[in-house]
C-alpha cells in the first residue's frame, strides 16, 4: 500500500515530504525528507535532536536523546502551496515507545478510553484569525489599512480587498480535502473566520495544524501574517478557536443529544458539560495558554459595542455569553483560543467530559440571560475563570484528576515552560505603566 501512495505521488510530481510534528506550544515543526526515505519514517520516523523541540523533556544523550516523528501514511497529501512536497503528520516516539510528552499521543490516548465504550468523538474547530504587518514603526498593525469600520463584522469591502488571499486559502484548503462552508470578517478589524465541516478528533486536530500551515504560507504571499495571536488590538474583540463537539455510539447515533432534554442535551451531554465546567479553571491553561490569552477573556469594552468573551463558567442554549453553548444538540466549547496546542487542548477537554460522566456530575443549571447585561447590571453570576495565566496554571497544578488522566510528563513539562512564560511577562515594564506611573507620585 506505501509502495502504491509512493508510486501516486510520484506521478503527482513529489520528490519531498514535508514530515511534521506539533510542539508543545502548538507550532507545527519539522523536516523534508526524501521520498524514497519514506519507508524508513513511517517505521522507525525521522529523527530529531530532542531536547532541540519544545516540551519533549528529552535528555542530551542516550537513546531516549532522539525524538522520532513517525509519517501517519494515510496523512499524506501534495501540498498546492509548495509544489513537489507533500505534507504528512507524524505521532512523537523516543526509545521505541509512543513519548508520553507528545501531545497527538496525548489525544490519542483519550480517544482509546472512549473507544471501549464503543464511541466516536467528533470535533468541528472554527478558526479565527487576524491578517496582519508590522508598521513603519516596527509596531504591528492590520494589514488591510483600509479596514478602519467601527463595527466591521461581514464587511463584505474587506472581503474584496482581500479576496486575493482568502481565494487563495480557498482553492488550496478544497485540493487539501476541506469541506468548506463559509469565509467572512468578524468583529475586529482585520480579523477573519474560515469554516469548514467537522471531523473524528484526531483528524480534526490534524486538519487544524494544517490549516495552520497553509495560512501561514498563503497570507506571506500576500504580504501579510497570519497571527494566531487571541488579542492584538486592546479595545477590540480577540480570537477564540471554538470547538463544536458531539460523541456518537457504535451505530452512529448520538450521545449527548436529546432534543426533548434540557438544553438539547441527554443525561450524557449534561454530564459531560458538567465536566468541563468542573474543570474550567484548569482548562483554561490548556485552551488558553499565553498571557495575551486572557486579554481575550476579560470583561472589556469592545469598540464594536459587542464582545463574545466567554467569562463565566454557565451553560446556556444557544447562549454566547456562556462558556458552554448548545446548539442543535451538540456542545460548543468556546473557550480554547488559536494559540492552544491544538492535540492538547481537545486531549483535556475530552478527559473533562469524560470525569463528568464517569462521576455522573449533577447537570447545570440553564443560563437564559445575557451575563454581560447581569454583570451591568451589578447582579449575581455564576463563577467566572481565571483572570490570568498565573491563576490557570496554579488550577491545573491542583487538578488531580485532570492531571492523572492526561499524563504527569506532559502536564510538567507544560507547566515549567508556561510559569517561564509568565516568570518574564511579570518583569517587562510596559508602555502603559511607564505612561501611569513615571511621573505620578
């Protein structure tokens, strides 16, 4: 069968694979290798210097010193962007053994446990993204100058003024076996969305990171940067990178929906919902792990009058002001944001479910208000989630159970770099303190 795809891409032109794995931070990394040397990376991988690549926890020396990507073979596919090369994924290995610090093994692993029960965890991922440069100035700025609305969602002036790039992603994403389903601009200026149809987990994640890379390459051929990056502009909505979930049995019927049960959910989904708010605290290091993340999740003013930031741990139906919203009985999670790894964040988000149901933890209660207008209004409200990078990761630090269920070498390894990561945003000395504070005492 390899010797078959070899043969297919070959007479497609290919010489190269781009071989691929994902860090810890969520940046797709790795190598081209020869096609003939194919083989031998799906066998034995492509190997890497592994303490080279973010979060491996590898030594310097022995066996266990080499990362090994090995290729998925049914992952590989031309790249239209690149031509002669073809992308493939690869799951993480060190020593012969799947390395515990790989975060698609992590989300492997997850999916193995529900495939005892005979179910099947499908994922539709809505990214969103900005278009940016950087200014005269150095400073980053949107790309598009002319993009100055005070409201600028579906600005369709935009879209013409950018068709060229979002063309572009058009007929590359179709060639990469995309289902799209819609492109628009969203709430902030320069920010855009591109849909496409859902997926099994571990291909929806696969599919995201490519999604990722064709981005990345089509918005530099236009001058641009494809930023991932949850809040560029204070005063403005940020990026979220919702996850549309749903779970169906051996039969293909659903899990968690109910369109007579509350919220459009059954015992199932509730109890899955449940879970994730349970866990919300210690999730929200996973699905929203940089310090700018939480300038996204933040009750801010937006200069569009309108922000989606999802705040409080509540369930609603079809309530965007909610951290879980129903709809159409499936769950939408939005609190992962685009700089999430993207393997992890849905590895934590199904062992949060998952503890929900295994637990049988109560349903929660039905949010049928707007929050943004009881918190105006100076009335209760449910728990809301970290304020901080800080906060989230001391949540997962005491979060046993969600630590236990995805693996302590990854979660140390996670939480070393990310208190770094905090350690030097907590000793910069900003524009707006030195504006406050140099002369005002």
């Amino acid at each position: 069968m390899l010797a078959q795809r070899m043969e297919a891409l070959r007479a497609q032109g290919v010489h190269s694979v781009m071989a691929t794995f994902t860090d810890l931070h969520g940046v797709p990394k790795g190598k081209l290798v020869p096609l003939d040397g194919l083989p031998d990376a799906v066998v034995t991988g492509a190997g890497f210097a592994g303490p080279s690549i973010w979060g491996t926890g590898l030594p310097r020396m022995g066996a266990r010193g080499e990362y090994f990507g090995r290729v998925v073979p049914e992952s590989l596919r031309p790249l239209p962007w690149l031509p002669g090369v073809a992308h493939a994924v690869c799951d993480g290995f060190a020593g012969g053994q799947p390395l515990a610090t790989c975060s698609r093994q992590m989300l492997r692993r997850q999916l193995a446990r529900l495939r005892e029960l005979g179910w099947t965890f499908h994922v539709g991922i809505e990214p969103e993204f900005f278009l940016l440069r950087r200014g005269e100035d150095g400073r980053w700025v949107v790309a598009d100058g002319e993009d100055r609305l005070g409201k600028p969602s579906y600005d369709l002036k935009a879209i013409v003024r950018n068709h060229g790039f979002l063309d572009d992603m058009r007929r590359h994403l179709t060639a990469l076996g995309f289902e799209l389903q819609q492109m628009d601009h969203e709430d902030a200026t320069g920010q855009y969305e591109i849909n496409y149809r859902f997926d099994e987990a571990l291909a929806a994640a696969d599919r995201y990171q490519l999604f990722k890379l064709t981005a990345h390459a089509v918005a530099q051929q236009h001058g641009s940067t494809f930023s991932c990056m949850p809040k560029p502009l204070a005063g403005a909505p940020g990026s979220g990178l919702h996850f549309h979930l749903s779970l169906t049995d051996a039969d293909g019927k659903p899990v968690m929906a109910d369109a007579g049960g509350p919220m459009g959910l059954s015992a199932t989904g509730l109890r899955f919902a449940a879970g994730l708010l349970e866990h919300g605290d210690a999730l929200a290091a996973l699905c929203a792990p940089t310090v700018n993340s939480y300038k996204r999740l933040a009750v801010s003013e937006s200069a569009s009058g309108t922000t989606w930031s999802p705040v409080w741990k509540a369930a609603g139906d079809n309530n965007r002001t909610c951290l879980v919203r129903t709809v159409a009985g499936r769950i939408e999670w939005r609190l992962p944001d685009p700089s999430c790894n993207v393997y992890a964040a849905l590895a934590a988000t199904l062992a949060a479910g998952l503890d929900g149901i295994d637990r049988e933890l109560p349903a929660p209660e039905a949010i049928d208000a707007d929050l943004y207008q009881r918190h105006a209004a100076g009335e209760t409200l449910p728990p809301r989630l970290p304020r901080d990078l800080h906060e989230a990761l001391a949540a997962l630090r005491s979060d046993a159970i969600l630590r236990d269920d995805l693996g302590e070498a990854f979660c140390e390894q996670f939480l070393a770099l990310k208190r770094a990561e905090w350690d030097a945003y907590a000793q910069q000395v900003s524009d707006w303190e030195l504006a406050r504070y140099a002369d005002g005492f």
